[in-house]
DNA sequence: GTGAAAGCGCTAACAG
DNA sequence: CTGTTAGCGCTTTCAC
C-alpha cells in the first residue's frame, strides 16, 4: 500500500506538490498535476484517512444515538441525515443504546475521544446530564425528541398540536369516550401527547378520565395489545383509541380484531409516525404523518453546522394528519 | 483539549510511561501509575484515538454493507454483529447501498482509504467483482447472500433445504398446488430457494408448474401483494403460497383477506425469515427461522479474525421451520 | 509554482 | 522501571 512519500518519488516532485493535487489546490501546473496523477495511478494509490484526519484533527464522523434500530421510526430520519452527511462528506455511526447507560457511555467516549466529530441524539431515555456535559465542548444536536433545558438546539415536531388534531378528529367524527395510550410520562413526547389529548377534550367540554389513560412501559407491538386488552376490559368501554405510536395503535388493532369487534365501526383507532406499516395493516392507520427525511436532513446540517463552529437555532417542523381507514368507515 | 505529552508533563514523567498507563501494561511502578492517572483526571484527559489509530494503522471500524436499513430482516443480524464488535472494541459503520453502485463505492472507498478495517457484505445486488478485488488487499466476509465464486469467506444457512422443509410442511398438510412467489433469479437465494420448492414438489411426484412461480422485483410488502393479486385471477387458483421473504408474504395475506378469503382455510402461507411482524399479522405466519443473532455475531467474528491475518472458513448454520396459524386452522 | 520541514497525538523499539 | 526518539501519513506554513 503505497503512501504519499512514494507517489512523491515516483512523480519526482515533494509530498507537498502531491497534497495539493490531492486537494485540487489551482496552484499546481498542469505538467506536474499529469506527473502526480500518473504516479498515483501507477502506484494505485489511495490517500489514507487515518493520516488525514489525525492532521486536521477531526473524525469527519457523525454519531446517531436511537434506543432502538429495530424502531421503524427512525428510518427516514436516518435516511435523511445519511443524505445529507454524506454530500458532505460526512459518514454517520449508528449507535444504538438499547436504553443501556454502558452502552451509551461507549459511543459518548468516541466523541471524547474524537473518534466522532459531534452527535445527533434521539434517545428520549439519554442520559441528559451526561449529554449536557458533553455539549460543553462537544457538537451536539436533539432530534425529534428533546430537553429544553439542556440548551442544546434541537429539530422536532409540536407534539402537542399534533396530538391535538388527532385527538379534535375523532371528536369529529362523533367519538366521545376516546382512550389514550401514552408510554410513561418521564419522556417530554409522552406529556406533550397527553397534554394535546387533555387539550382536545376540554376544548369541547368531554371530561377527561384519568381511567381511560393507559400507559405502557416500552413504545412495542405488544404492549398495544396489552393495553388494548385493559381497554376492552373496561366497564365503559371507549368508542375511540388514540395512541401515541403506530406501533402500540398496530397492536391494539390486532387485538381488537382478535376480540371479534371491528374497527372503525366499533371502535376507531388513531396513531402517531406513519411509519411504513401502518399501510400495511388491515384496516389502514390514520395517523400523524412527520417530515421525518426532512427533519433528518436539517439535524445533520445543524450538527454540521456547529462543528464548523457557527451558532445553531433549534426548529420546529409541520406536521399532518393522514386520515385513512381507520377512522373512516 | 489535552494531549498526551501535556499529561506527561503534569505527572513529571515521559510520554512513554503515560501510553504505558494508558494501555494497562504492568511494566509501570504503582507509584508512578498514580502519578499518571492523577495527571489524566486533573487534566481531564482523553487519549485521541485519531493518534492511536494512525500509529496502529487500524481505525477498529467495520463496515456492515445492506441494501435497505429498511428491511427488518437484517436487524437482528445487525445487532449481533454489533455485540461481537463491541466486545472487541471495533464500531460499525452501517452502510445503506440502496442497490446504489455510486453509494456502493463511497463505502468501499472508506476500505480503501483506511477509514474501516474490514467488510461484512450483506447486499445481494453488491458488485461482486468489485467486492472480490478489494478482497485481495482488505478483510472482507459474506453474510447470509453470497457468491461462491468470489472466494470471499461467508456464513450462511441452506437455502435450499430450508424452501424444501416450507414446501413439505405445505404437502403435508394436504396441498398439492402450491404456488412460489420468488425474487429475481439474479440472486443466488432465489434461486436456492425455488430449486428446494421444486425438490419438494418432485419428490411427491408433483409436476412442477412454471405457471405457479411469481417474481417480483423487489422485496417489499406492495410486491407480494401484487404478486397474490395475480395469483388469485389465475384458472387455477393455487391453494397455498410460499413466499421466499415475510415480506413478500404478509403482502400476499393481506390481498387475501381483501380478496374475502381466509387463511389457512382457503389459501395457506408460508413465509421466510421470521421477521418480527411475522408475528403481528392476523392469522400469525409461519414462516422459515434463521439464526440471525448468530449469524450475525459469528460474522464479525470472522472478519476481526481475518483482520489479524487468520485463515477463515465459510460457515452454514442450521435453520428452523416455526409452524403458526397460516398453515394450521 | 514548488520544496523543506514542522507537527497533528500516539506507540514501540531501544537504551539505560 | 523509565526516558529518548523515530515514525505512522498527511497538511500547511514559510522560503525560495
């Protein structure tokens, strides 16, 4: 594996003249330019990164802390920030925390230890203490989910907004006695979900029932169904089910269709994400749709953006409600 | 941001003995040993892996190549190869190619350049010329898809066996017209898996009709949808359906349902991969279990072995047919 | 327009 | 047991 010193040589000019061919520097003649350019070719040369990184001092990598790969969530916001990292030139380390503190700690010591040049959390169960600490001398970006308090500029939806049309839909429709699956309120989405639910109903004078509140501990398919189970067990069972991911709706989907009742006619059902199988379910999912690739895209501009040292604003992104089978019968 | 000399320094000994402490060698007094550490937190040090790695020559990053973070098959790969590498202190770099050869080869020019140790290939439509070049100079391993010729080591299961077991499993119950929905023929799994569909079929003295297999062009929920719209307008509408991918057969049941068919009483299916949806579709699918987590971990092992210089030989792991309720009413 | 030389932060061979 | 020193491969001033 030949190195610069080599092409150097065999061009017959200095590693300096090389470098700048390299970078596409305008300062060279044409004639050396062709002399590097075929010792480069002659040799099969590739620049090494290690060499590169370790003089300009960065990584040119860009962490993404999620709980979970398996969430389908994440998926195009990955993609999104995977565009626009790699135009420019930026590749991006996957991390997932698995809501592990141990494993969270060993991807914060890359960028410790400048493995990473900066990271984009969307972990709702970070270590915010830790994060807030590194964001002293470190790049960092919130995305999606967030801490205000943190000071660190984060890109996300208006949670409860959303949740607040949702809600205000099937209120429309004629429902009055709406369920809510949250997961649990230590997450900012959680409370703010709840917060537009609380908010739809009061709005047209519905009492809100702490008992038609049900909470999950994780956001997965079968905590949906667990829930829905509770539900359908219920004295006063609710003619609508609102919850706050398509995963956990998905699963209360199937769990009503297993109970022998059918949706939307006995009861309606509304998520949040429309992640890909939510299109896929019979009957379709309405849902709150985000600008998920977007929101992606702009997180690894902001985080770019602040490795280059420049002042970031957080934002905040629309959002849409996809009205499908669901709840129109 | 201190480095390793400014520690030197603090502690009043040389940068020898400060990499010393650093790497846990014992050939370093315990007083002196204190002295260093006290230096590093009162300095608040973090040794810069950019310097350790181009010293080393290594950069402990593996590239794990797939087509579409997307498809969930892959995620249980993915965590075990994860697990592996953690447990070795090497990150991985995971690289959506979206059958792309221009995103292809900015991964492969991240080998090149020294910014990752090694691959795992997992992407069916990968340019394997390409791939086998590049294995002449870098560690490179096969998972799951691969090509015999490239002389690339890999780790897989019998694709063959495993369609002829989920073929069997849909005679044995009673059916003779059995229908294939496969992929393009272009990827050596496809065409394993319908010479098992035809193996099965044969060995009952069933003729094989050219008219029952389905391609489709992808892998996706729509396309096996597709496929079974086909399917059932056709004359003679088959009774069962084996679909090389859970995927392409949760498509196929859900057109069924819309159809106003039931599974299994009118049409059974049987998947491949177990993915975890496999599980949330009504009625429930069987479908073909790899060991993925293995695969997966068994993978990286392989790659960090041959990263060192070993010898490594392919390896095909044992599978598992998981019978639900799409074959059993 | 090009070259010489310093240095990014670290490890390891060698000497003592 | 510890220090001196070379060097991993590259970029970038500073001279010429």
């Amino acid at each position: 594996m030949a190195n610069i010193q080599q092409v150097a040589k065999q061009a017959g000019v200095s590693v300096a003249t090389v470098s700048r061919v390299l970078n596409g520097q305008s300062t060279v003649t044409a004639k050396t330019r062709i002399k590097v350019e075929d010792a480069i070719k002659k040799l099969n040369y590739e620049p090494s990164l290690l060499g590169r990184n370790l003089r300009n001092s960065e990584s040119r990598i860009l962490l993404i802390l999620i709980p979970k790969i398996a969430n389908p969530f994440y998926l195009d916001i990955i993609n999104g920030i995977e565009t626009a990292a790699l135009s420019q030139n930026y590749n991006i380390l996957l991390c997932e925390t698995d809501s592990n503190p141990e494993r969270e700690n060993i991807y914060f010591d890359l960028v410790r230890k400048k493995m990473a040049d900066g990271i984009i959390s969307m972990d709702p169960a970070v270590n915010i203490d830790t994060l807030t600490e590194l964001a002293e001398r470190h790049a960092i970006i919130q995305c999606s989910e967030y801490s205000e308090d943190s000071g660190i500029p984060y890109v996300t939806i208006d949670n409860e907004e959303a949740a607040y049309r949702a809600v205000k839909h099937l209120i429309k429709i004629g429902h009055e006695n709406i369920a809510l699956i949250n997961t649990d309120e230590k997450y900012l989405y959680a409370r703010q979900r709840k917060a537009g639910y609380r908010k739809a109903l009061e709005e047209q004078n519905i009492p809100v029932n702490e008992d038609n509140i049900y909470y999950t501990q994780h956001l997965g398919f079968e905590y949906g169904q667990h829930a829905m189970k509770k539900i359908l067990g219920s004295k006063n069972r609710p003619t609508a089910v609102f919850a706050v991911s398509d995963l956990l709706a998905i699963g209360a989907l199937k769990e009503i269709n297993s109970y022998g009742l059918s949706v939307p006619e006995d009861i309606a059902v509304v998520g949040f994400d429309k992640i890909d199988f939510s299109n896929m379910t019979n009957p379709t999912l309405t849902t709150i749709a985000q600008p998920m690739h977007r929101m992606g895209t702009i997180a690894a501009e902001m985080l770019i953006d602040k490795i280059k040292g420049a002042d970031v604003e957080s934002i905040i992104l629309d959002h849409e409600l996809v009205i499908r089978e669901s709840t129109s019968g």
